[in-house]
C-alpha cells in the first residue's frame, strides 16, 4: 500500500452562497432536520422528481471528478460541484445540514466518509470519495463514487474495483418480498473473499423528500434488519469496503471518519427505487 503521509485538517474556505430563488431543504438553518414521518414506498410522481435530483447529483459529481489530479484541493472540487447543483437549479443538500458546512464529502485515503473539503491538496497515489447529494422539487438524489488521482498502488486500485463491484452486486440482489439485509449478506459475503473490511456504523438509508428518512439499509449481514422490500421504496445503498479493521476514529470536527488502523477505505453508492422485478438506479448522469 501507499506509504503516504496520514492526513490532517486543512483550512475551511468561506461558506458557499446559494442563489435565494433555489429552494432549501427544510433542515437549513436548524440544528437538525425534522423527523420523517411518511412511507418508504413512493409514488411515481415523487420517483419522477428523484429521477431529475439523482441526474443532477450524478452530473455534478462527474464535473467535480474531472477535476481530481495530484495538486488540486478538495475546497477546489466543493467548488466545482455547488457551482453545478446551483447553475442547474438544485441545492447541494449537504450545505447546512446539521451544521456540515460544504457542498459534498470529499474522503482521502483512510477516510471513510464525511471528509470536509478544505485546503487539503490531492497527492500522486491517493484514492478519493466524493459524495454528492441534489436537492430539487422537494427530493433528494445521492451518490459517491472512488476515484484514483495519478499513479495509485495495486492494492488500492483492486480495493475501488472491488467496492464497486460490491455495490452492483448489491443492487442485483434488491427484489420485492425479500427482506433488506440481503444486500448487506451480498456485500459482505463477496468482501471476505479479499480480507475487507465491512463498516458496520455508517449504511445506506432511506430516501425521498427527506435526505435520511429513517430506514437503515446495512452492508453487512445483519439479523437484526428485516424490512420487507416493497415495490416503490427508496433507498441509497453505499458499502465502505477497508484493507483492515472496520472499526473507526472520529476527528474533532465531528464529522470525519477514518479508520482506527488509518488503512484505506473506498465507497460506493447509489440511490434506488425497488421496481417489480428489481431496482432502478436514479442517480445516472
């Protein structure tokens, strides 16, 4: 592996402005949002509008990711994406929610998720999360995706291959009438094969007009979550995938997550909507 420095914190740029004509989610200024109180199961006029957020979402995290390159900050890559949700009419929902004070997660190396983009600069063999969530027509779309910048070791790259890979395999196995922790089952089941680690405290979540609706999507086999798939609902599904330990250490900002032996850790997540036969991705770009 990278025998690159651990990271540390950078310095914060000044808040991002957000034109007044784009609607904020109702969690902007207040300490925390409001709990959900509607279905899982949406209906196809609520699906339509994540359709266009999770395109949004997609699109932006795309623009950001062209950007990635040993010397560009991840402040850099906030920029990039806040600049598209906004241009396109869309609220980046991470801004102001629950204090986070950026635009996307940015996670470097041994970061699991969660990262606040900063003056940190992106160094040759780094691997990097980002985590894109749009906010349009009352909805949510979330995404992430790992990214190389330069020349990265063999043992990180097979490491976003195969945390990509898990997630396909996750969303082939989301089917009506079984319940939600086969795909935590698929996941873990297919990271044992390389030594992964699976993390167990962060998961995937329900979805909708609110950005966490409640509804826990775990990525390893749990007994304990048995929700019945049911045609409609919608959830992200985002497996962090670890060269070691699936234990964790928090920073003091309160929001960075990195792993407790500091080996990297690489994501992968999209949002769905369960259909008749399976699932539908809504964040396509």
């Amino acid at each position: 592996m990278s025998g690159q420095s651990l990271l540390v914190p950078g310095e914060l740029s000044p808040h991002r402005s957000v034109p007044g004509s784009i609607r904020r989610p109702e969690y902007v200024g207040k300490p925390a949002p409001s709990p959900y109180t509607g279905p899982e199961v949406q209906d196809s006029d609520t699906v339509e509008r994540m359709r266009i957020a999770g395109r949004i979402a997609a699109q932006a995290m795309e623009e950001a990711a062209k950007h990635i390159a040993p010397g560009v900050t991840t402040d850099e890559l906030d920029r990039v994406a806040h600049e598209f949700m906004c241009d396109h009419g869309a609220y980046p929902s991470t801004l102001g929610y629950r204090g986070f004070p950026k635009s996307l997660c940015a996670s470097i190396n041994e970061v699991i998720c969660h990262g606040i983009p900063d003056s940190t600069v992106l160094r040759d063999g780094d691997i990097v999360n980002l985590d894109v969530t749009a906010y349009i027509n009352g909805v949510h779309g979330d995404n992430n995706a790992t990214y190389l910048c330069g020349d990265v070791d063999e043992e990180s790259r097979l490491l976003v291959e195969r945390t990509r890979e898990s997630l396909n395999r996750a969303i082939k196995a989301v089917k009506p009438g079984r319940q939600i922790n086969i795909i935590g089952r698929v996941i873990e089941s297919y990271a044992k094969r390389f030594g992964y680690g699976v993390v167990r405290d962060f998961t995937g979540h329900g979805i909708n007009s609110s950005f966490h609706s409640g509804l826990i999507v775990p990525h390893y086999d749990s007994p304990h979550h048995t929700t019945e798939i049911k045609t409609g609902m919608t959830f992200t599904i985002e497996p962090m995938l670890t060269l070691g330990t699936h234990d964790y250490d928090m920073w003091d900002d309160g929001w960075t997550v990195v792993t407790k032996d500091r080996k990297r850790t690489a994501q992968f997540e999209h949002t769905l909507v369960v259909t008749e036969t399976g699932a539908e991705i809504l964040t396509l770009p």
